[in-house]
C-alpha cells in the first residue's frame, strides 16, 4: 500500500515537474530562408527526394503501399467487369505543370467491388507509370474516382503507338500553353468511356496516389489492353510537358496484385 502511495505521489511530483517546465520555444525559421522546393519529376523536387519536401508528403519515402509498381506476378481469379457509366462533359482542361488535366462535371460514375465512385478528372503520364514484367508503354492515362465516403479509386488506362484516336486529338487540339490556365471549351464535350478499351478486364490491387502527397488506400484498376494513340499525339504530348511525368515504380512489398481472368 505505502508502494502504491509513493507511486502514485512520485507520478504528481513527475507531473508538476513537467508541467512547470517552460515551453519549448518554437523553432526558429533559420536565418536565410531557403525558398520553398517544389514537387516534380526533374532536379531537387524529383521523385526520390519527394519524401522530404514537406512533412504532408512523407508517405511518399515511408509508405509501404505505393503507386506506381510493375505488375509481374499476379493472382488470376473472377473479378467484376468495370462498370462505367460515364456522360458526355464540356471540355475543360489544364496543364497543370505536373500533367494534362480534364476536369469533369459531377454525374460520370465507375462500379468497382460493388461500389460507386464519381469520376473527378482524368489526367496523362508519358511513359507509363505502371510497368508489365518490366515493360513499359508509351503513356498512360489515370481516370480519378472518388466515393461518398471520399475514398479514391483510379482507373488506369495504357496507351501504346498505333493508329491516331480521335478523342486524343480533341484534347490535345485544346492543350493550353499556358501552366495552370484551364481551358474551357464552348460547344466542345467529350465522353471518357471512348477512351476505355473493349475489353475491360484489368489488374486490381491497392495502392496510392502516384503524386505528393502520395495518400494510400487507391484501389487502383489498371486495364490490360491498352488504346492506341498516334506516334504524332505521343509526341505532341511529350513536347508540351517538356518532361517525363511519371514516378518511378515503387516495391509491392506485402501486396498482392489481382487480375481478371
Ligand atoms: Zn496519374
């Protein structure tokens, strides 16, 4: 009991001892201040240093759930059919400096493992970021997804160089030159499920977003038959990005990675 008491009167005194103790000043911002580092896929702000940019962006060095990876060994079993079910949305679209960007109008929906997410916006890397058996394609297009209960889910969406795609060339038509001036076309709409191939069957794992702040949780859709764009629309592309914009795939670690039979 006498134990107990001291215990107990040692853990106030520990108590009184810190809470008297002055608060830590703040750290001061060092004397010459450094300007701020921003994200992207060249120099200080590339890929591998993301990580340490910022504290939102942590994830992106500590995550053990990261996007992209190369897809290799897979689990071949009954997945559902991705269910799109998207309208036609007036052109908008913006070089955000990292990618292309079309924004959507609310309404367009995807049904992935029996749930509902609207599609936000779909965006372009070139390369691919996702890689098969090591491989790589020559872009790849990310349709984002969100659901009531705010989590995302992305469609991944391979290009390769073949015949020209006419929904590509209307977007790339409205490119604007200008970073982060969105592009919003009168009387021009465009329909993303004409950029989907036929056949839908696609990789399945989860994953993150493959930009800072590299969230996880992504349920990610990645479709195995790609679409084809023009040599030309490849190029077009690349020239205005001036940049490969994809991040570098990251270790599957404890994931596994499903695929349509
Ligand atoms: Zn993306």
């Amino acid at each position: 009991m006498r134990a107990r008491i001291s215990c107990i009167v040692l853990s106030l005194l520990l108590v009184v001892a810190f809470g008297c103790k002055p608060a830590e000043k703040p750290a001061e911002k060092p004397a010459e201040v450094k300007h701020e580092i921003h994200w992207g896929y060249q120099g200080e702000g590339a890929p591998a240093n993301w990580g340490s940019l910022k504290q939102e962006f942590a994830l992106c060095s500590s995550g053990m759930s990261q996007s992209p990876i190369d897809i290799a060994k897979t689990y071949k079993t009954k997945l559902d059919t991705i269910g799109a079910a998207y309208k036609d949305t007036p052109l908008r679209i913006v070089n955000n400096g990292h990618a292309v960007q079309v924004n959507c109008e609310p309404g367009s929906f995807v049904t992935i493992d029996e749930q509902k997410y609207q599609l936000l916006q779909f965006h372009f890397h070139a390369p691919s970021e996702h890689t098969v058996k090591g491989a790589f394609y020559d872009m790849e297009m990310h349709l984002v997804h969100k659901n009531d209960k705010g989590d995302l889910a992305v469609v991944g969406v391979f290009m390769k160089k073949g015949a020209a795609n006419k929904i590509i060339q209307v977007l790339w038509d409205n490119l604007p030159q200008e970073v982060d001036k969105e592009n919003v076309v009168s009387g021009i709409s465009v329909n993303a499920s004409g950029l989907l191939p036929k056949d839908t069957r696609y990789y399945h794992y989860y994953g993150s977003l493959t930009t800072p702040p590299c969230s996880e949780g992504v349920n990610w859709s990645v479709v195995k038959t790609p679409i084809e764009v023009s040599e030309a629309q490849i190029e077009q592309f690349r020239k205005l990005m001036g940049f490969d914009n994809n991040r570098p795939v990251l270790p599957v670690n404890k994931r596994f990675v499903l695929e349509s039979q």
